[in-house]
C-alpha cells in the first residue's frame, strides 16, 4: 500500500536527540549509573538503533517486592510505528525487551521463590507491559514501555482484557453515565536498601 503523505511524515519524523527531553537526557548515562527517573540497568546497540531500560525509583504495587523497569529507544521516537524505520532498531527492541522480561522472572523467582508452574496466583510470575503512542501534538513524547509484576494494586484488568468488560457496573444516576470501580493506585518510593539490592540483582541476572 502507498502510505500518505502525513503517514510518511510520522515515519520519517526528526529522532534527533532533542534539549528539552527528560528521557533524552538519559540516554548518555552507563549502565549501573543513577540517572534521573531512575538507575539504567541495560544499554542494547549503539545511538542509532539502540534501547535503554532504567529500574524506577517507585512502584504503585507492594514496595517491599514490586519494581517497574522502563525501557526506551536512544533515538527520540514518538510512535510505535517509527520503531521499524531504523536500520537494527527493531531487532535490539526484542533483544531488550526479552533480557528484561528474563531478568525480571529471574529477580522474582529467586527473591520470592515463584514456580514456574504455580497452582495459585500468589506464587505465578505474572509480568506485564504497557505504552503507549499518539501523534496528538501535546501529548507527544519520547516512546517509553514499562514492564511490571501484574498483580495487586497494578495488577487490574485494564480495558483491552476480557475481564473488564466482566466489572461490575454502576450507574450515576445524576450523570446518567455508566462506571467501573478500580482500586486507587498511589506510587512510593522503594525503600533505599531494596532498591539498591535489585538494581544489583538485575544487572547480575543481565550479565
Ligand atoms: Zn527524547
């Protein structure tokens, strides 16, 4: 298929490293170093095709075990469907992107003595990701996923699953506007010597 000019124009859009990016900011920092949103843990390919991934300093799960890792092209790309443009970019994305998810289950079945087959949801490795891309001016910003452990508070159905179309629903009755109910979600801080060991155990299950 031919693509349109503005579909053209998304693909081909400048990823040049740009000033006012908290997240391009990053990209320079070495592995093991503390950048700002967190300490980079794994640095795949070179400024061109490469990807980075950091361990976020907070969670919205459980502190005392739950962790977020982010992971993002070195390239400034805003949209998913740039990712492929770039000569290699594609293939260190699956290589980042399976070294986490292989680091992660290793930190949580070591740390937490998760099976790998469990009969109960409370010994599971469940990991789970989430981006997300638009061209909508204002909301534009440097492609970043995160990955997480899938249960408590971040462990809800979100909308694409089956099972919240299950949720129970409620009506405002003022509103006339049908809801779901989710549990709140409020990010904190991990606890300096956690943080501090799973940095340690990441890089050594990456290694
Ligand atoms: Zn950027």
């Amino acid at each position: 298929m031919a693509y349109s000019k503005q579909a053209k124009k998304l693909f081909m859009e400048n990823s040049r490293k740009m000033d006012d990016c908290n997240l391009c900011a990053e990209v320079d920092n070495k592995v093991g170093a503390k950048a700002r949103y967190g300490t980079v843990i794994l640095k795949t390919g070179n400024k061109d095709n490469g990807w980075f991934a950091t361990l976020s300093p907070r969670t919205g799960g459980n502190p005392k075990h739950d962790f977020t890792v982010q992971l993002m092209p070195q390239r400034h790309l805003t949209h998913f469907s740039q990712i492929g443009v770039h000569p290699g970019m594609a293939e260190q994305f699956g290589i980042c992107f399976s070294l986490i998810s292989k680091a992660m289950t290793a930190v949580m079945m070591q740390s937490e003595g998760l099976l790998a087959n469990a009969k109960g949801k409370g010994l599971s490795v469940a990991l789970a990701t989430y981006g997300k891309s638009t061209t909508w001016t204002e909301k534009k910003e440097h492609l970043h996923l995160k990955l997480f452990p899938f249960r408590g508070n971040i462990g809800q159905p979100y909308t694409v699953d089956s099972s919240f179309e299950k949720k129970e629903i409620y009506l405002n009755k003022n509103k006339g506007v049908a809801f779901v109910k989710m549990t709140p979600v409020k990010k904190v801080l991990i606890d300096a010597k956690k943080y501090n060991k799973l940095v340690k155990d990441l890089l050594s299950a990456l290694n």
